[in-house]
C-alpha cells in the first residue's frame, strides 16, 4: 500500500492474495511495480520466508467508475486485460500491454530494459493481445 500511494496510485480492492489499483499515469503504476518487486527479497527476508512472490499485469484504458458499498470500483474491458495479463506471468514478472507499454513515459522507462513481446489469445477477448514482460 505505501508504494502504491506514494506512486500516486490508490488500492481499490483486494481479492484472496491480489490487488486491484489505479494510478494517475501508466507510468507511475509501472514504477510502482518495479519498486514493489524489487521490495520483495526484503520482505521475504524480514518474515524470515523465501514464499512470497508477486506478478504484475499492467494496462490503462477506459473503465467504469462505480461506488459499492461506500467503496470506489472499477470494471470494464481495460480492468479484465490486466487481470489476464498478471495471469500470464511468473512470479517476479511485469507483463503489460503492448498499448500500456507505448505511452511515452512507459516506453521512456524501458529503453534500457530487456523486454519480451509477444502475442496471446486472452480469454474474453476476441482479437490477440500484444504482450510485453519485463523483470525488474
């Protein structure tokens, strides 16, 4: 939660061991993400476990905005594809859409980064999806 509001992103909901968060710009969740998995050795080590890994799946569009139970949610196509594309990864990955990826301030932060683009037939989604991982 603290990389997360300090990234000026904002947890809407967790759901078993996930989360759900919204940021102001693709590139602040992305540097989010990488902070929280670089973060994770430590936090392996503090509770003296080597069990907790994370992935990551990042896409910004559209969605709707709804207010349950005195709670801001999200839903719509752009909140299902990056729930699909976290499932895509490995633990320690960052997986993102080719769209989300190509935002200035995103492609701007992944020049230096080895990247693996491909594509995935995702369900619930007519058309392939253009895919790139990165590791922090």
């Amino acid at each position: 939660g603290e990389i997360v509001r300090r990234n000026l992103g904002n947890i809407v909901k967790t759901s078993g061991d996930g989360i759900h968060a919204a940021f102001l710009t693709p590139d602040d969740a992305l540097r989010a993400s990488i902070e929280m998995q670089r973060a994770m050795p430590a936090f392996n080590q503090r509770f003296d476990t080597d069990d907790v890994s994370m992935r990551v799946g990042l896409h910004s569009g559209s969605s709707i905005s709804v207010t349950l139970n005195d709670r801001l949610d999200y839903y719509g196509e752009a909140v299902n594809l990056a729930a699909r594309l976290e499932g895509l990864g490995v633990a320690g990955d960052i997986t993102m859409s080719k769209t989300f990826a190509s935002d200035p301030g995103v492609s701007a932060m992944l020049v230096d980064r080895e990247q693996h683009e491909r594509e995935e037939i995702l369900k619930g989604f007519t058309e392939p999806v253009r895919i790139v991982q990165i590791r922090p």
